[in-house]
C-alpha cells in the first residue's frame, strides 16, 4: 500500500489512528514527534523552550523528506506542520494526505490532561481550542486529499473509512 499522511489538529486522533492501521493493515508506522524527541533526546516541550518553534519545523521538514522512501507507512504528523508550505509539498510526494477533525470539545476531552504539548499552553480551553482550530483550518483542508471526521466512532471504524474511501479515490 502507498503511505498514507494523517494530519490535524492536536487530539483530533492522528496517533491512535496510526496504531489502529498499523494492527490492522500491517503497516509500519513513523510518529514524527516521537522519533524527533527519540534524535534530539528531549521531550517536544523541551525542544521548543530550548531552541523554539522554527528549530521544531525545521525538524519536520527533514523528516517528511526522509520518510519518502518508505512504503506501507503510516506517517503521523504533529499538528503543527502543516503550517509550513514546505511541509506540505514533502506531505503530498510521500503519499495520500489525510486529514482527520474533531469539534473542539472532543480534542479538549483528549488533551485537557497531558501537558507534553507547547502551542496550547494556557490556553486549554474549548473557546481557544476553537480559535486555534479556526486559524489553522484553511492549511488543514488545503492540505487534505481526504477529510475524515472523528468525532463518536472508535478507531477501528476510523480506519476502515479511511482505507474505504482511500481505496475508492484510487479507482
Ligand atoms: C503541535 C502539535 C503537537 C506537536 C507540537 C506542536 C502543533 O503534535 O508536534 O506540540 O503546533 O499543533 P500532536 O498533534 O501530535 O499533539
């Protein structure tokens, strides 16, 4: 199978989605945060206090270059990059970009308590949450080969939409 990119917002499901396709669909998965963290031996909160946001895309970049050379990947994008025109050019040469949303008070459920991620410090709030959302939206879809909506259907039901319609595009 061809690589498939999740995108989206943080808490909008990229890394459970990830591990779902992964079991059912036998493929191997890159979680772009976790192997910058797992190179530069810091956490992502870490990376940002130390050496700043523009460091951290840098690092995407890269990695979105390098993971052109896998196959059958799920590669998981931090929610972030996106926001660089870049890394969305690398996004769309590695594969099928797909992008999954949440309404602000599902992604609010999920992160209100882990504190591993930068952007929405002191502001873990639904009213936030949506301004942020509503910011970044244009980038998100305009990004986006598929849109898939998350909100009250579990991860396994996630994935056989994904793979369904991914499969019927490619007809
Ligand atoms: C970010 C999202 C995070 C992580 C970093 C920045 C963002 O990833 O890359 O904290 O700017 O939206 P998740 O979407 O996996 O939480």
């Amino acid at each position: 199978m061809d690589n498939i990119i999740l995108i989206g917002f943080m808490g909008t499901g990229k890394s459970t989605v990830s591990e779902c396709l992964s079991r059912m669909y036998a493929m191997r998965i890159v979680e772009m945060d976790q192997v910058i963290a797992e190179r530069e031996g810091m956490s992502i909160p870490e990376i940002f206090a130390a050496y700043g946001e523009e460091y951290f895309r840098n690092l995407e970049t890269r990695l979105l270059v390098e993971a052109q050379s896998e196959r059958n990947t799920v590669i998981s994008c931090g929610g972030g990059a996106v926001l660089r025109e870049r890394n969305v050019a690398e996004m769309k040469k590695n594969g099928k970009v797909v992008l999954l949303t949440a309404s602000p008070e599902v992604v609010y459920e999920r992160v209100k308590d882990s504190d591993d991620r930068p952007v929405l410090n002191g502001r873990k709030n639904v009213k936030e949450i949506a301004d942020l959302m509503e910011q970044r939206r244009e980038k998100y879809e305009a990004a986006a080969d598929l849109v898939i909506h998350t909100d009250h259907k579990t991860a396994p039901e996630i994935c056989e939409e994904l793979i369904r319609r991914l499969k019927r595009m490619e007809e």
